[in-house]
C-alpha cells in the first residue's frame, strides 16, 4: 500500500472521490393549522438506485440554502415563522428513497396558522463505499 | 461545448479538485457497555470512539441507526434518538445518546473525509479503498467539484462572509472546531441542541446565498477554526 501526502493534490486514485451518481429535488410544501401543544409533519422523499448510497441533502427558502442536517438554528433559516414554533427535520434512508421529514411544533400556548410556504429539497446522492443499508 | 465553463457537467477536471475519503467505519456497539461519558456543565453526552489511525481530524458523515431506520448524522429518528459525529486527531467519536444512557444496539457507518491543510504537517497517508465499492473513479458519473475551500479563523463569536459569485445557491459543507482540536459538522441549536453538553462548546451555523458563503461561530472563546468548501454544482 503506497503513502500520498493529500494536501496539495487536486484528484488521485488512491483515494475515492464522492461519486455523485444522482441528485435529486422535491419540495416540502408548508400549510394548515396546529393546535397547542401539537406537531404537523410534512415529508418528501427522494428516490434512489444504488445500494449503499448516501446523500448531502439541503433545504432552500428564504432565498437561502442550509443543510438539512445541521440543525434547528440552520434549518430555521429557510422556513418562514408564523411564531416562535419550532421546526425539526429528520433525514432517512429506506432501500429504496430517502424520507425528508420536517416537523412543527407548536409550543406558543394557542392555535397557529402556518404560513403557507414551499421548502425545496435537493440532495446529491452519492455512490459511498459502505455497505447495503 | 466550454469544459470550463460547463464544469460542473463533466465526471471530473483538474481545474478544480475533489474531496478524498481516507476511510469508512462501519460496525455496531452496545449503547450502555461500549460507551464513554464526556461531561461538561450542561451535563454529559455519550460517545463510541473508533480510532482512525491518521495523525490529524477528519471531517465525518455519519448514517446510524438504532430502533428506528437509517437516519443521518445530526437528525432525530422517529424515536426521538439522535446522533452525531466528531473527530480529533486520534478518534472518531459516534454520539449514542446525550445526557441520559441509552440501551440496545447503534450500528454506524462512517466516512471519513481528508480536510486539507487542517495544519502544517502534510502527513503521508495510506491508500485507502473499500472492500464494499473497488471501483475509485468513473467518467459515466459526476464528481463534486470543489470551487473554494479554505480555513476561516475566531477568536471571537462572529459571522464571516465568503464570496463566491456563482450566481446561484451552491453546495457545501462546512465543519468546524467545537472544542480545540475536536472537529464537529456544521451543527447549531441553542437550547435546542441535544449536544451542547458544555457552555464553552462552540455551535455552528451556515448557509449559501447566490453571492455569498456565511459561516457563524457562537460561544467561541481563544481561537476556533472552520473549514468550507463551496462545490461548482447546485
């Protein structure tokens, strides 16, 4: 097995690139009341093709981008409150497609009506040297 | 057809260079025996250390699962669990569970990807490829291509801006030093992240604009880093 400094080295065999074999977009589209003390879910999925793939997914509103797995403080950046509710947004693979979920919580102490609003989903979707999920 | 000016529609050019994964974890561990405490005065979290074998931090993406199905590093199943992954220069750390023990099994799959120029030291590292996909390169498929990476530096809680002029809403990927020397994902919650377990924990937060790279630091006290890298492709 042969020894490379990576530092300065723009692509070699030795090492794997990502294979981005895919991308894919959907939208979460974003409406409806929820009473006090309650959670909406909205989902999406994204299909994909190979086993052991996994993919970089992002949310775009608010004419930003955020990954969707960085967070409350990051994924708030792209949703528009109605609010102090609160967003979560869950990503998971089945064999098949990845599920893009985004809960609301509504924790204000009354009924909410959501600002209607759609969150674009892209994910890049890469051919990963790991097993069959 | 313009290959510079089309590049992101090409396997792969060496005018802009691509990410290296340097290794792939893949295996379970016992959530209540195989776990170590780190505590800080939030309160504790829970961790599965890999040793990587490299002599500096990786940047990790994790795909774990415990009751529910395979879930994302920095996601909540449908259990309520969560987990995340970090990295120092002699460990890959998987979260079981924070401020409460957890039970039964996480199986993990980490990859680890080579952040350049995280120091000075330019070590040799061995060639890795994995037993699961041999195959390193293929032209019928597309490779990120990495538009602007670099290291931004803190000493205090800040935002700083990177330009990047593509005219449209890129991909990247930002991680950052929570802890000196301790790599974590982009990740931020407030009192709303299951991992903030110190006060002197630094959160991050990100995100593209047309224009614009933003990267934020909270909490940061001495000096923390944050590497990006803005992809070509959207």
């Amino acid at each position: 097995m042969s020894d490379l400094r990576l530092d300065q080295v723009d692509f070699t065999t030795m090492f794997e690139a990502p294979q981005n074999y895919l991308t894919g977009t959907a939208s979460l589209v974003i409406s409806g009341n929820v009473t006090d003390g309650s959670t909406k879910n909205f989902s999406t999925t994204i299909p994909y093709t190979r086993s052991g793939t996994r993919a970089d997914v992002y949310l775009d509103g608010n004419n930003t981008k955020v990954l969707a797995n960085s967070g409350p403080d990051n994924t708030s950046l792209v949703y528009t409150f109605v609010s102090s509710e609160t967003i979560d947004v869950l990503v998971q693979y089945s064999t098949t497609d990845i599920t893009i979920l985004a809960s609301i919580f509504n924790g204000t102490g009354a009924p909410i009506t959501l600002t209607t609003q759609t969150i674009t989903v892209s994910a890049v979707l890469y051919d990963a040297p790991i097993g069959s999920l | 057809m313009s290959l510079v000016s089309n590049a992101q529609n090409v396997a792969f050019t060496t005018r802009w260079p691509s990410d290296k994964i340097v290794g792939v974890w893949e295996g379970s561990f016992n959530r209540a025996t195989d776990v170590t405490t780190v505590t800080g005065d939030f309160g504790s979290i829970y961790v599965y250390r890999i040793a990587h074998g490299l002599t500096r931090p990786v940047a990790t993406d994790l795909l774990w699962k415990a009751t529910a199905g395979w879930t994302d590093g920095g996601c909540t199943d449908n259990f309520g669990d969560i987990s995340i992954s970090y990295s120092d220069s002699t460990y890959i750390y998987v979260v079981s569970s924070a401020f409460a023990p957890a039970v039964g099994t996480m199986t993990y799959k980490v990859i680890g990807s080579w952040i350049p120029d995280y120091d000075n030291t330019n070590p040799l590292v061995s060639s890795y490829v994995s037993s699961n996909k041999t195959k390193v390169f293929d032209t019928s498929i597309n490779y990120q291509k990495v538009y602007l990476q670099n290291a931004l530096s803190y000493t205090s809680p800040s935002t700083q801006s990177v330009t990047h002029s593509l005219g449209y809403r890129p991909n990247f990927r930002v991680f950052y030093e929570a802890f000196n020397g301790q790599v974590w994902p982009c990740y931020s919650g407030g009192t709303a992240n299951p991992f903030l377990y110190d006060s002197s924990m630094v959160e991050c937060i990100a995100s593209v604009t047309t224009t614009s790279l933003s990267v934020e630091l909270l909490s940061v006290t001495g000096t923390k880093r944050a590497w990006y890298k803005v992809y070509l492709d959207a």
